[in-house]
C-alpha cells in the first residue's frame, strides 16, 4: 500500500534553532497519528511543511507520491477555534460550500452537485438544525463540528488538525474527536492530529509523535508515552501517570499541560 | 420672515422645477452613478470582510492628489487620479498585511497625500469649481470622455471581481482555511487592493475623495446589518449604492448644491434603517 504522506531525514531549523532533524515517518491510509510536544516544539511548523507553506531546511515530503506543494486538493484542513466575527455574512452552509468549490476562479453560481454535497455533509456533522445559521453565532463545539465537516467535503486522502479541540470544553472535544475519527473511517483518510492533550483522542490514535528539544520520538501510545521514553526525550525525569484511561505528564516544565496537574510542578 | 427664509432653503434643497429638461443634461451622470453604485456596491463588501475600510480613505485622499497633479499640470483627471490610486494601494498593500501595521500606514499617507492634493490646488488658477468638485464631487461634470474612461474602469473591475469571486471570498472570509487548500491569498491580497484603487479613483470623479466612503463602505455596511447571506449581501449592498447615488444625482439636480452631501444622506439614512431593523428582530 502506497503511503499517504511520506517523510524522510525532514529537518527544520530557524537560525540556531533546530525544530526537529532527521524525522521520517510513513503516514499510512486510515492511520490516526497524534503529533504533541511542548510549544515552539515545532508541531505547527511540521503542519505548515506538509501543506507547502514553509519549507523544509533539508530532506524531503511526499504527498501521494509527489513532493509536497502549496494547495495540495488531497488535504483537509481543521484549524483551531477562532470565534467568527458576529457581521461575517457567512452562515454554516455557506462556510462547506467554501471548502467545497471556492478554490476555484468564477462566480459561485449556484450548483445542485454543490448542494447535495452540502447536504450529505451537513448529515454526516448533524448540522443540519445549524445550516442556516450565520458562523458568528455558532457556539465553539458547532463550529468545530462543521469545520470538520469542511475539511472533508473535499474527500481528501489526508487530514490536517491544528489543535481543534483547545477552547473547547470536555464535552464538545469528545463530540469533534469522535467526528474527526468517524469521517477518516469512511473516507479512509489517514489524521494528523496536532494536539497538547492527547486524552481526548487517546482511544483513536494508532501512533504518537512527540517532539520535545530538537528530538522527537514516534511509535504507539503506549510505546511512547512512558516515564522512560520522555525522561529520555526531555532530559530530565519525567513522570507519565495513567488514571482511569487519561494520561497526565508531570515534570516536563513546559509552558502547556497534559493536565491541570503539570502546572503544579 | 423666518418662514419665508425656510421656504427659500427647502426650494434650495429641493427644486423641482424644470425638472423635464435637466433630466437629460445629467444623463451622462446618471449612467456615471449607476456603474459606480454597481462597483461600490460589490467591491465594499470585500473591503467590510476584509476589514479595510480605513484604507479606502486612505486611498482617496491620494486620489485626489493625483487628481489635483492632473489638473494642475494640465492632464487627464481621471488618469492622474488612477496614478495616484495605485501608488496608495500599492504601498498599503505591500507594507499593510497585519491590520495594525495598515492602519498606521494609512494614517502616515492620508494626511501626506491630502496635503500635496490641497498644494496642487492653491496653485492651479482654472475654474475654482473643479477644485472643490474633486474633494466634494460634482454632478454635471461627467462628459462623454469621461463616461467612457469611467465605464471602462468600471467593466475592467466587474470582469475581474467576476473571475477571483470565489477564491477573494474564501481568503477574505476565511484565510487560514482558504490558505491550506491552495488558495493564492498573498496574491489575491494585491489583485484586490489594485481592483479597491481602481474602483476608489472612479468614484472620485463623481462623489469627490471626501466622501468616497459614502458608496464603498457604507452600502455593503448596511446590507451586512440585515442579512448574512452570501447572495443576498451583495444584492442588497448594490441596491443600497444605486439608491443612494441615483437618488442623490436626481434631487441635487433642481438645487445647485453639491452632489455629495445628498448621496452621503441617503447612504447613512439607508444604514440607520438598516440597524434598526436589525436591532428591531432582536
């Protein structure tokens, strides 16, 4: 099976600050990779890189086989919450159609492929009791719900999360994950999910990459998320606590937390 | 007497006498008005979405001085108001990507630009009407030259709004998204700040670089009050336009006064009902 995104030896520097070296990683169809480090730990940047939008100091990415570039129509992209002005003359509809079609040049005439596709979208993100709504007026956890509905109305191969679960509260980043996990089923897109908590999502992601320090580490959950392997990663001892099914990292003095608890230490 | 007084100034505001045979005198205004109700009507809501509208006054002011230039030196009007349009929309749109940084460039050009304007102006010795008509507009002024130079420069805008419609809404709408799925929002961000001076340099010639606003922001501001529509809001905008530049050409005819503070009037009224009505379904 050809691999949806294909890194190798990716390396990305600013200066003298070296994001991450040396990083390769074959993105496989359907596969759910939760990609968490600390910030400024370059997790954004590596979004960027795959999108065409920053490029890599050295090595390469392969996007369905062909370096990757700006606008690759085989990517969704979910970004993170941001709440819409009040006057945005967009209601939800109107925000699919957008990420169905408005890449390309013309007038949006009306179209009635567009609109069942709409449709069918609105469906799959329970959306439809939204539909008519301006985007102003829609609460954080409906908005991600329809955005997620926008990055795959397009069908794509592969799905960008740039934290689309933070502002949300624990009941909305359950209701997005489970979406999010549910449409890469049936489209059988492979995920990329750049998150600081990765417990919403623990049940759904196949592999972890964490980046801390220049470093990065990838593998299964459990593989990864160990008092070891991050000691190891962070360079100082690191505790991973697992506690009914959530996992908490304390030690790591980073500026985010897994959980509330970090901030303590 | 004081009766007598305001009865000479509603005749002075509104005179409706002979009304038959000025009608055709301002035809050529009113083919003026309609196109730029048309534009201003479309390109504001662009400007509202893309949260420029500081920027169009910006772009006005040094409109009018490329206009002042033009008249001073003894060339086309409309193309030194062009010139100077451009050269606005240029500098704000490669120095001005963050709202921040935009504003204080503006607020840097304006007064330059509206300073040489009035310079141009002190020296130039023609007709002082022309002077004030470029800051204030002026109604009667639209000759057939001047109808076809403004007709091009609009067709010019509508065919090119026409083309990026979709991709200029999704960047100004939604730019991150828009950016991730390939579309050329940088690019874009130029094409429109040139279709924005282009648009502002026409509507100089009939509403005057004061009051530019009148028909770029403040139609598309008013629609916006009242429906989030993506087809309706533009409907609405450029009927607001047309109603407020054809409404304020037809009553200034009788009157002799200026054409703009009618246009201004009926653009602003237009906006009060607006959120009135948006305030009343509340």
């Amino acid at each position: 099976m050809t691999s949806v995104l294909s890194i190798s030896n990716a390396s990305m520097r600013f200066g003298d600050k070296t994001l991450w070296q040396d990083l390769s990683l074959e993105v496989q169809p359907n596969e759910f990779i939760a990609v968490i480090g600390a910030n400024g730990s370059g997790k954004s940047t590596l979004l960027k890189a795959i999108l065409g939008q920053e490029q890599l100091t050295s090595g390469s990415m392969q996007l369905l086989g062909k370096p990757v570039h700006r606008g690759c129509r085989h990517v969704g992209y979910i970004p993170q919450h941001r709440t819409a002005t009040e006057s945005t003359p967009m209601r939800a509809r109107d925000m699919l159609r957008m990420g169905y079609d408005f890449h390309r040049f013309g007038l949006p005439w009306p179209s009635r492929k567009a609109k069942a596709r709409v449709e069918h979208i609105l469906g799959c993100v329970d959306g439809f009791a939204l539909a008519d709504k301006p985007v102003g007026e829609l609460s954080g956890g409906e908005l991600q719900r329809l955005r997620v509905g926008q990055a795959v109305i397009g069908e794509p191969d592969l799905i960008l999360a740039d934290e689309p679960l933070s502002a949300l509260d624990l009941a909305q980043q359950k209701i997005v994950a489970e979406l999010i996990d549910q449409e890469r089923r049936e489209h059988g897109a492979a995920v990329i999910f750049v998150t600081h908590d990765v417990n919403p999502i623990l049940s759904m992601v196949d592999r972890v990459l964490y980046l801390a320090n220049g470093q990065f580490r990838i593998g299964k959950p459990d593989e990864v998320l160990t008092s070891e392997v991050l000691s190891e990663l962070y360079g100082t001892p690191v505790d991973v606590l697992r506690n009914q099914g959530r996992i908490v990292v304390v030690g790591t003095h980073d500026n985010h937390e897994h959980h509330d608890h970090e901030v303590w230490n | 007497m004081s009766a007598i007084a305001s009865v000479d100034l509603w005749g002075q505001l509104f005179n409706f006498s002979d009304y038959d045979q000025l009608i055709p005198l301002v035809q050529n205004s009113l083919i003026a008005g309609a196109l730029l109700g048309l534009v201003g009507g479309l390109i504001g809501l662009f400007v509202m979405t893309r949260d420029m509208s500081f920027a169009v006054h910006g772009i006005s002011e040094l409109s009018f001085a490329g206009a002042s230039f033009a008249l001073l030196a003894g060339i086309d009007v409309v193309a030194g108001s062009i010139a100077g349009s451009l050269v606005a929309a240029l500098i704000i749109g490669a120095l001005g990507s963050r709202a921040k940084d935009r504003n204080s460039i503006i607020a840097v050009l304006m007064p330059a630009g509206l300073g040489l304007g009035i310079l141009a102006l002190s020296i130039y010795e023609g007709r002082a009407a022309n002077k004030f008509g470029l800051l204030t507009g002026q109604i009667i002024a639209v000759d057939a030259p001047q109808l076809y130079s403004l007709f091009g420069i609009c067709a010019f805008i509508l065919v090119a709004l026409a083309v990026v419609w979709r991709p200029l809404m999704f960047a100004s709408l939604d730019p991150e998204v828009a950016a991730a799925r390939g579309v050329p929002t940088r690019t874009l961000s130029v094409v429109f700040m040139l279709l924005l001076g282009l648009a502002v340099a026409a509507s100089v010639q009939v509403v005057g670089a004061l009051l530019v606003l009148s028909l770029l922001v403040t139609p598309a501001a008013a629609a916006l009050r009242v429906t989030r529509s993506p087809i309706l809001t533009p409907i609405l905008s450029v009927a607001f336009a047309l109603t407020a530049v054809i409404g304020g050409i037809l009553l200034a005819l009788g009157g002799g006064l200026p054409i703009s503070p009618y246009v201004t009037t009926i653009s602003f009224l237009i906006y009060v009902v607006c959120r009135l009505i948006e305030r009343l379904r509340k």
